[in-house]
C-alpha cells in the first residue's frame, strides 16, 4: 500500500508544505500550489489548480493554508476533489 495515514502523512505534508511555501508566509497561493502539485505529479491544468484554490481557500485572501493542503493533497490522492 502506497498510500499514508495518520502521523506519517502529516510528516510529509509538513515537509512538502514548507518546501513550496518559498516566501515562507506559512500559506500558499496559486503559483506555489501549482508548483506543489507539479512537483507530486498530482497536477493537471490551471483550471484545476484554480478550482482547488477556490474550494480551500475559504477566507478569499488567496492563499491557503496547511491544513487545506492536507485536504487538497488527499483528495487528489483519493481522486476527488
């Protein structure tokens, strides 16, 4: 099984996160989580990339935060999203 849970897949996260978050604001924005994505092979088209940005990023400011990448990275990884 290639898939993390718990502890692991936040471990991860975290260090993928802070990789692409490269003005180290502790959030990202569209151009950091398209570099995210391209970087775990998840991405696919700007449209895509702007929709999951609209989907997580509640608060309009543009950027989202770690926990919405968790939420955008498993969703990507279970298909959804």
């Amino acid at each position: 099984m290639d898939s993390l849970t718990g502890a692991a897949f936040q471990r991860v996260s975290a260090s993928r996160f802070n990789s692409f978050d490269t003005d180290g604001s502790g959030q990202i924005d569209s151009k950091e989580l398209t570099s995210a994505l391209q970087a775990m092979d998840m991405y696919e088209s700007k449209s895509q990339v702007d929709k999951l940005m609209k989907e997580a990023d509640k608060s309009g400011s543009g950027e989202i935060n770690f926990d919405d990448f968790c939420t955008i990275v498993a969703q990507s990884k279970s298909g959804g999203g």
